[in-house]
C-alpha cells in the first residue's frame, strides 16, 4: 500500500476537482485514501490530505469520517451557535480538526531522545578511544617521563635556543631562574 501511495504523481492529484473547480471529479485512487472525509479546502499544497500547520490551520478534508452524530450536530450547527452547547461545539471541532492549536504547539519532549543519543553517541566514542589507546597504540617514548622532558628544558635553556623570542628569553641566566 505504501508502494501505491508513493507512486500516485502529483499530476494526477493536480488534475482533480480540488485544485481547479470544473474539472474533472476526483479519481477513485484518491477516494480510497481519503475515505468518505469530506474535502473542505485546497488545503496548503493542493493535495487532499490532513496535516496539523501552524503557517496554514486549513486542512483540506476533515479528521474525521461522518457519522450520525457527527452529521446531526451539523445540521444543528447550520442555526444558532447560542443553542449548542460546550460539548457540541468541542464534538464538531474535534470533528474536522485532529488537535488544537495549544496541543499541537505544545513541546513534545524529543529534545530529550536527542541528547540521550548524543551523550551515548559519545560515551562509544569515548571507549573506542581507551580502547585504541590501551590495546592498539604502543605506549609513549621514554622521553615523554617528566624527567626526561625537565632534562630536555634545561638542554635547551644551557644551548640558548630561540634567545630573541623563544623560551631563552624567558631565562634569567644570572639568577639561574625564570624572569618574572
């Protein structure tokens, strides 16, 4: 069925009744989809289907299919809206629309999905790289120890490199300490 759905063109839906009054009626592949929901509008891009916007509250065909409650409280609503009551009138919205404004609106919670995926997303992340570093990469050279980095320090600073700029002019050659 989803097949048959995805295969039905825009041309086709472009050319019926919904999109230019005075063409030809609505094909019965289009029927089907919508069952005896009663189309109401051009809806946002021409197509009768049902879809909950905020940038356009019209849906083309109604949420729900007519039964005999529904249709009586139409006949009653074509009087005066002073004689139905609270719950007529909720029953008929409830009829045409699938959600208010205020529950369509309303946060869902996704946000919360998104980041509990992130955070597992890194934690993965995270063990790959301790399990690269523990079972793959050989273990750093000798020269990384801190002995042998302070050795490297004082080479440098006894060899005066870099005396303009670098770390020798950092030097206090007489104090024999860091210039402050």
């Amino acid at each position: 069925m989803a097949n048959t759905l995805l295969a039905l063109s825009c041309k086709q839906l472009l050319n019926n009744a919904i999109v230019r009054p005075g063409a030809a009626p609505m094909s019965s592949y289009v029927k089907t989809l919508i069952g005896k929901r009663e189309v109401v509008g051009y809806g946002f891009n021409g197509e009768p289907n049902y879809v909950d916007r905020v940038d356009f509250p019209l849906p083309a065909i109604r949420w729900k299919e007519p039964n005999a409650d529904i249709l009586a409280l139409r006949e009653k609503e074509k009087g005066d809206w002073k004689l139905l009551s609270v719950e007529e009138k909720k029953a008929l919205y409830r009829a045409s629309f699938r959600q208010t404004f205020a529950e369509f609106k309303a946060p869902t919670g996704e946000w919360k999905g998104t980041i509990g995926v992130t955070l597992v997303l890194i934690s993965c992340a995270l063990w790959v790289i301790y399990g690269l570093k523990a079972f793959v990469y050989p273990p750093l050279p000798s020269s990384f120890s801190p002995e042998n980095r302070a050795a490297q320090l004082r080479r440098i600073l006894d060899l005066q490199i870099n005396p303009i700029q670098g770390i020798s002019s950092k030097w206090d050659y007489e104090k024999d300490d860091w210039k402050k």
